[in-house]
C-alpha cells in the first residue's frame, strides 16, 4: 500500500469512528495500547526521516518518496537510483522486532544485564547482546562540547579483559584475576576523563599503560574551548600537553597529600572515576572493547540526560545534542 492509498483508507477510518459500538471502541483502544511501542518507535524513526536532505549512499541532494515499507517510509534517490529509508547508514538498519526496541531501552536505562533485559523483553539472550552495542554506536557520541572554564582531566585504569574473544593474545586468566606486575602496566586499559564544572564530560580509552602527551594531544584537543583552565594531578604529561596546545595549567600534587588548593582540584572526575567503576561490577566483566560504549552509557544515564526510551532512541539515532567521535 502505498502513501496516497493508506492516507485515502486513514481518511475513511477516521469518518467511522463516531459511529463504532462501545465493543468496537474498546478492541481499537486494546489494539493501539499493544501496538503503542511499535506506533512511538516509527513515529520517532520518522522524525529523522523528515530531517534528510541527502542520500546516504551517495549524498546525492535529490530525494523523493517512494512508498512505504514495514511501516517506514521509503525514499529514492536520483543520483545512484537506490532506495533507503531513515535507519538506513545506521547501527539499526535491519535490526528487527521493532515493537520491543523501547521497552529494551527502558531495560538499559535501568542498568539491567543482557541477560535480565532479555527476560523482559522476550527476546534471545545474543539478540538482547547486539542490541545493546547497536544503540549505543551512536547514542555514546552525544556530549556538549566544548568543555569549558575549569576542566578537570584525570585517568583511571583498569586491567585489560578479553571476555568473549575466542583467540586470546596472552595466557587466559581466572575472573577477577591480576596483573603479573604491580603498579601501572602495559596490561592496564587507560580511561582519560575530562569534565568541567558544569557537568559536561568527554571520556576516552587512550591504550594500555601510564596516559601519554602524544595520547592526550590526540583525544583532548577537540573537545577543549580555547580559554580553559586545565586542572590535572602531577602526571608529567599533562604539563607537557598544556603547553603543546599554549593553554593554562594548574596540577595538585596528590602524591604528597596536597588533593585541593581552592578550585584546582580533580575531585569531580574522581568521583566520576568511582561513580563509572562501582556501576560497572553489574555487568560482571566487561571486555576492553566494548568499554567505550559503557562509558557512553553512563554519561547518558548521569544527570537524566537520557532519561526515557524515546530519548535514547534519538539518541541512538543521532537525533540529539552535538556528537563528539570517539572511534
């Protein structure tokens, strides 16, 4: 069915409705809160739909309707020819059941387990698995940036875990298991967290082992006004990277007990640093990889910023606020 005739048999239910038995009323009002999910979920998809202006496959300008599929409309490009609709060039194009994508985003904003949000859903524990990674590709990118005035900058660290490759790089170890040396080595993931005094926060996993001054030349850069303080501990890279990028620089000499002077302090990303590690035991492990996206998923759970389904599907779909790239 196409645009023209769904809107002609829309038109004719619409003139019915006044005359529908109080039966009749109460199955249509059954059938639309079952299918609530699914109508919230294409109308939001729709949103981005009405948004492009160019092909994804070509970035041709020329776009035209071109019917409905699955309850989307679909659209044709005269440039390549190809048709597409507003999930195509996304991490959900071709993902299915589109009736329980929000009732699972509202299972990862309540922090459930793949295998919890599973359960609540109905779906297969690998389909509960890709879906959380699917929404995230996207939705972990959305932060306010530039950082601005005081920007506190600080790296936690935690040991590199492979859970779920099938070729290991290195001999396996037990869950919860250690490093073979102390201190900070190259079998440590790097988090560098950066957050202002406003809230905003950009994050990054720089590699394994003590940050660098080429690794935060690499990452904090874009995300930083020109104007900024830069507030770190006594790290020698960061005195390095302030003054490769000429902006200002105070650090707090944590090592000898010194953890505030006034307002230079790193307090606030610290208690970012706990508030990310204490959420993530949930998870029982959590593979180096995939730790970008769980550090995606907390900024949006911190502060309500993303506090419903509708908005973390919009999210997801790049829908919201400024992207910052993290690949």
């Amino acid at each position: 069915m196409d645009s023209q005739q769904f809107s002609v048999v829309f038109t004719e239910l619409m003139r019915c409705l006044p005359h529908l038995s109080g039966q009749q009323s109460e199955t249509l009002r059954t059938l639309l809160e079952r299918d609530g999910p699914l109508i919230q979920c294409l109308a939001i998809i729709e949103e981005r739909g009405a948004r492009m202006r160019q092909c994804p496959h070509c970035a041709a300008s020329r776009i035209y309707r071109h019917g409905m599929s699955a309850g989307l409309q679909r659209y044709l490009c005269l440039g390549c020819r190809k048709s597409f609709n507003a999930l195509t060039g996304t991490p959900l194009a071709r993902l299915r059941l589109r009736e329980k994508w929000l009732p699972y985003l509202q299972c990862m904003i309540d922090s459930k387990t793949v295998r919890a949000s599973a359960a609540a859903t109905g779906i297969h524990r690998n389909t509960s698995f890709r879906w959380r990674h699917r929404f995230l590709a996207d939705a972990k990118r959305q932060r306010k940036v530039p950082l601005q005035g005081i920007v506190e900058a600080d790296e936690t660290y935690r040991l590199e875990s492979q859970k779920g490759s099938r070729h290991l790089t290195r001999p396996a170890r037990r869950r919860g298991g250690h490093a073979g040396r102390r201190g900070i080595t190259s079998e440590h993931d790097c988090i560098l967290v950066a957050r202002d005094r406003s809230g905003a926060t950009v994050d990054f996993v720089t590699g394994r082992g003590p940050v660098t001054k080429n690794q935060l030349l690499a990452c904090l850069p874009k995300v930083l006004a020109a104007d900024v303080l830069l507030v770190s501990d006594g790290a020698a890279a960061y005195p390095a990277f302030a003054t490769a990028q000429r902006i200002l620089h105070e650090a707090v000499n944590i090592s000898a007990g010194i953890r505030t002077r006034g307002a230079i302090h790193v307090q606030n990303v610290n208690r970012y640093h706990s508030h990310f590690k204490t959420w993530l035991t949930r998870f029982n492990g959590v593979a180096s990889r995939y730790l970008p996206n769980y550090l995606g998923w907390l900024y949006g759970r911190d502060g309500n910023r993303i506090s419903t389904p509708a908005s973390f599907l919009r999210a997801s779909l790049l829908m919201d606020g400024k992207t910052l790239s993290q690949e």
